[in-house]
C-alpha cells in the first residue's frame, strides 16, 4: 500500500520553483533597487530646490580684505568699502 501524503509535495514543488540562494539575491537586488531609487530622489529633489550657481565675479579687495561679488562681464571692479581697483578671484 502506498503512502500519498499532501502536505510534502507542495512544499518540495515551492523548493523546486525558487531555492533559498534565489530567494536571498531577490531580495539583496530588490532592496538596492530601492535604496538606489531613494538615492536618486533625494539626489533630484537637491538639485531641483538647492541654490542656483551664480555667475558673478567674486572679489577680494587687496588694501581692506573685503570680500564682494559683481557682475559676470566685469574684470576688475571698485572696493565698495575703500574705493580700490581689484582683480577677480581665480579658483
């Protein structure tokens, strides 16, 4: 007489379907695939509320050390605070 059981075959059927190291790179590649899109988000989410790069000039007066900003297409400006013609800052 032969033993017909139904409990084991359905979980011999599940361990045929998807091994255990299946099971543990699914789930490795499913959470990096969501930690990456919240690095993305994140990344986007900067950008797009961040401050804009401006493309003033910086300067820095050689007699008092006033740091100033001006226009792009200035190449030398006047110290706001002691009149002196300085040179933008190169960086």
């Amino acid at each position: 007489m032969a033993y017909v059981g139904g409990g084991h075959d359905q979980l011999d059927i599940l361990h045929t379907l998807m091994p255990a190291d299946a099971l543990i790179t699914a789930y490795v590649v499913v959470l990096l695939a969501a930690i990456s899109c919240m690095a993305l988000y994140s990344v986007h989410r900067q950008r797009r509320f961040g401050p804009t790069p401006s493309d003033d000039h910086i300067f820095r007066c050689e007699k008092c050390g006033f740091v100033y900003t001006d226009d792009p297409d200035v190449d030398r400006s006047r110290c706001p605070q002691c009149g002196r013609v300085n040179d933008a800052i190169r960086f």
